[in-house]
C-alpha cells in the first residue's frame, strides 16, 4: 500500500497528465485534494499480462458512436482520425 503522501502524489501526477491535454485543464491542489486522497487507497501492482481488446463503443447507441467519430475528427486534444474510421466501419 502507498503511503499517504504518496498516494497523493500519485493522484496529483494522474490528474496532471491527463488534464494538460485539455483546453481548461484543471490540476489538484495539495490542500483541496488532500481529505479526497485520504478516502482513497494506493497500491502497486506488478503487472504480468496485458489483454488487449477493441471495443470502439459498440455498445452505445448511433447518434452517441456518431458523436464519438465526429470528436475524433475535431482538431483538438482527442483528435485521431485514424480512430474514427474504425469506429465508424464497426458501425456500418
């Protein structure tokens, strides 16, 4: 299990990579996420196997896979377009 100050600096780095890719990015600060880590528990885990498997949001309805396509085209952080013309030859 992580320490309580690791745990938090955990959650902070998490935060920080996935928010600076967006166009508000919105970062913990120590003493606002501080009570929020403490409900949390951090642990490492050694991983041995990865599977891998293609869901391209076949389980979502077609205006929502139609949404998801037209995101990926957008320019901006999520921008794929390789992405998106296999989610939509999955939706064909």
């Amino acid at each position: 299990m992580l320490s309580e100050e690791e745990n938090l600096a955990t959650l902070t780095r998490l935060v920080e990579r996935f928010e600076r890719e967006v166009e508000e990015p919105m970062f913990l600060e120590r003493e606002w996420a501080a009570p929020f880590a403490r409900g949390t528990v951090g642990i490492r885990l050694r991983v041995e196997q990865f599977v891998c498997k293609r869901k391209l949001s076949q389980d979502k309805d077609p205006v929502s896979r139609r949404n998801v396509i037209e995101r990926l085209r957008e320019p901006g952080p999520y921008q794929h377009p390789a992405l998106a013309d296999e989610v939509e030859r999955e939706l064909d």
